[in-house]
C-alpha cells in the first residue's frame, strides 16, 4: 500500500495552525513578563526535560542566555553529574538535589519542558523539581501538552499545548516548546 505523504504533511500542518489558534496568549504574555523580571533582577532561569525535551532544553538554555540574556542552566548539559545522581541517589531525586547545590531560591525561576508534565507515575525527577521549586519559592513555568500532568498543577505559568491528534501529542508537544521560547526570547531581545 503506498503511502500518502502529501495528505499526511497536510494533515499535520493543519494541527500546527490548529495549535496556533488555540495557545493561550494570556499564558504566553505571562510568561515573558517572568523572564523579563528576571533580566531586571539578575534571577536565574533553570531548565529541564527529560527524553527529547532535554534536548531542547539544553538549547533553551543558550537562546535564554544569548539572546535575552538571562542567566541559565540545565542539569542536563552535565551528564557526568547527572549520571552519578541518578546511580547514587536515583532518578527521582536527580533534578532536585542539583537544584540544592545550585541554590535555586524565590528570586528564580524553573522552566518544565515535558510531554505530559509528571505525575505519580511519570517524570519523577520533574515532579520532585517542582517540589524543590515550591519549597524555595522559585517561580514555576512549564511548557506542556496532555492534561497538563503535575505541571499544571504545580506551576505559576503553564503553557498547555492543546492535544489535536493522540497520535501526534509527543512531536507536536516538543516542537512547541521550541516555537514558545524562540518567540519568546526574541520578544525579549526587541
């Protein structure tokens, strides 16, 4: 059977202008009200994802930092120390006790990239971050798809990403992320 490849891409482009009509602007506008108190105040901004949003995380951090000029970090670019956390003291906990030694405190944010967000079954290692983040007063953002997960719950600012197609929540989840931080960051930077 061969493949329609020209209805699949038209398929797929009209979820993405889909996505487009339905992202909250209210959040988004929130959202760089957050980091542009950051710029003001010397806060830092940290970022994590896990699987492909760690990926992307890593590159946030560099528009972050080069283009809106926010200090910012990921424990993920670090893979020597994330290793020897999640072999030492597990996986759950990995996020949070790099967030310790990085003395994540209320003048701060933490950027959640996730598909689903965490929840009692999932992305322990997001959902304990957040915890972190509440414990010290850090501000929460997140970027994510599905119902929202924990970071819904748990975040000051969350961009949910409205699920078009189940079979597409992950690809569409993290292209977001990336299209939300670059229009973000060079809304910044003018």
């Amino acid at each position: 059977m061969a493949h329609s490849y020209e209805a699949y891409i038209d398929t797929y482009l009209a979820e993405v202008i889909s996505v487009a009509e339905q992202i909250d602007r209210t959040a988004l506008a929130r959202f760089a009200r957050v980091i542009e108190k950051l710029q003001q105040t010397g806060g830092r901004l940290f970022i994590f994802g896990v699987g492909g949003s760690a990926a992307n995380a890593s590159h946030a951090v560099n528009d972050f930092r080069k283009i809106a000029k926010v200090e910012c970090y990921s424990a993920l670019d670090n893979v020597s120390e994330l290793t020897a956390r999640i072999n030492d003291e597990g996986w759950d906990t990995s996020l949070s006790e790099w967030m310790k030694i990085s003395k994540v405190s209320s003048s701060d944010a933490i950027l959640i990239l996730s598909v689903g967000g965490g929840s009692d079954q999932t992305s322990q290692n997001l959902v304990k971050a957040m915890e972190q983040a509440k414990e010290v007063g850090a501000t929460i953002l997140s970027i994510v798809s599905r119902d929202g997960g924990k970071a819904r719950i748990l975040s000051d600012v969350c961009i949910l990403i409205p699920v078009i197609d189940s079979a597409r929540i992950t690809p569409h989840a993290e292209e977001w992320q990336a299209v939300v931080w670059h229009m973000l960051v060079t809304a910044l930077a003018s």
